[in-house]
C-alpha cells in the first residue's frame, strides 16, 4: 500500500503557519504599543502625584486655617464688645444731655 503525499495539503499548512507567524507579529507590536503607552501615562500620573502636597503641607494649611478662624473667633468678640461699650456711653451721653436740659438730635 502506498501513501499519497498531496503537496497541496503540505502547502496549506505552509499558508497557515505564516498567518499565525504574521499575526504573532501583529499581536507583539500591539503588546509593545500598549506597553508603551502605558508606561507614559505612568509617567504622566507620577510627574502629577509629585506636584502634589505633603501631610506637611496639608497639616500646615490645617494650622493656618485654625489659626484664621481663632483669629476670626476673636475679632467678632472684641466687636460686640465695642458694640455694648458704644450703646453704653450712647446711653450716658443721652442721660447727662437729659440732665442739663440739652436736646440731642439725630
């Protein structure tokens, strides 16, 4: 018995060899693109993550901001004192005026 060698079958496994060798080749420069392109967005986000603030520096603006609203804190304080000093001696200088006869106006 003799076996026949069809050297259109061999030639057919030949084409479909080069296609996944071509497509391999394809698939590697997709692989390579993505990993280039993701290698620059890395890039990209440690350049931003560096701009970004310490918790020193967050700490010190937290500091700050204590420090504004206590002196906030203060200043609405010695406001309304002024105010009750004020409405006092406008209450005095009405009732001395009262006292010697003298009309105030407005």
């Amino acid at each position: 018995m003799t076996v026949k060698t069809s050297t259109s079958f061999d030639g057919r496994f030949d084409k479909i060899e080069e296609q996944i060798q071509s497509m391999g080749v394809a698939f590697d420069k997709q692989i390579d693109q993505l990993t280039s392109t993701m290698l620059e967005g890395f890039s990209r986000i440690d350049k931003e993550l560096e701009k970004k603030a310490s918790k020193e520096d967050i700490n010190r603006l937290f500091n700050l901001m204590d420090k504004i609203a206590k002196q906030q804190e203060i200043d609405d304080d010695e406001r309304l004192v002024m105010g009750h000093q004020l409405e006092r001696l406008d209450r005095w200088v009405h009732e001395v005026a009262d006292k010697i006869g003298y009309k105030l106006s407005i």
